[in-house]
C-alpha cells in the first residue's frame, strides 16, 4: 500500500463564483444579480372567516390563480380579514376565487 500526502487545492483569487474572495461591496454588472422587483399587490376585504382553515381555504382558492405570486391573510376570526394578493391577477379572479371558495369580499383597497 501506498502512502500519499494530500495537498489542499488553493483558493481561486478571480473567476470561480463558489471560491473566489466574497466582496462585500459588488458593483452592479459585476454578475450579481439584480435585485427583483416586488410583485404589485393588492388587498382584499374578506367576509366571513373564522378561523386557519378558513384563511388556508381562501389562500388555496386564489394561489391557483393565474398571475398570482403570494398571499398573506391577516384574520380576523368572525370579521373582516385583510388578505393581500400580490402579482398580476385581475381583482375580479381574485374575489370570484374568493366567492367559490364560500367567503365574501367587501371594498377592496
């Protein structure tokens, strides 16, 4: 059997994004990434739930939508929740979505 001693590989000092020195204050065009831009959103008043399956019935319900890249439900059990829909869906997707799934929405905002 053969005895063999291990080098360690060096650090590359350019080019190899998974090694190369971390700058702390990239340039932009330095190959990272630009920053995204928050999808327009926009909040809905909704009727009628009372509780977490409610508010997940409804998420469900208009994250199969089309255009539609998050929601978050601020309940209010037995009044009227907020629920923020951000992306391009059509407000009135959104609230059919909303009425299918056995919820009312009030003025939206």
């Amino acid at each position: 059997m053969t005895s063999l001693t291990r080098r360690p590989l060096p650090m590359a000092s350019t080019g190899c994004a998974c090694c190369a020195p971390a700058t702390p204050d990239a340039t932009p065009g330095s190959g990272s990434p630009a920053p995204a831009t928050p999808a327009p959103s926009r909040t809905y008043r909704v009727d009628g739930m009372t509780c977490g399956h409610c508010a997940g019935r409804v998420t469900d319900a208009i994250t199969a939508l089309e255009g539609v890249t998050d929601v978050h439900v601020e309940l209010v059990p037995g009044g009227t929740s907020a629920v923020v829909v951000s992306g391009s869906a059509a407000p009135q997707a959104v609230q059919a979505a909303v009425e299918q799934a056995g919820y009312t929405t009030a003025q939206t905002r």
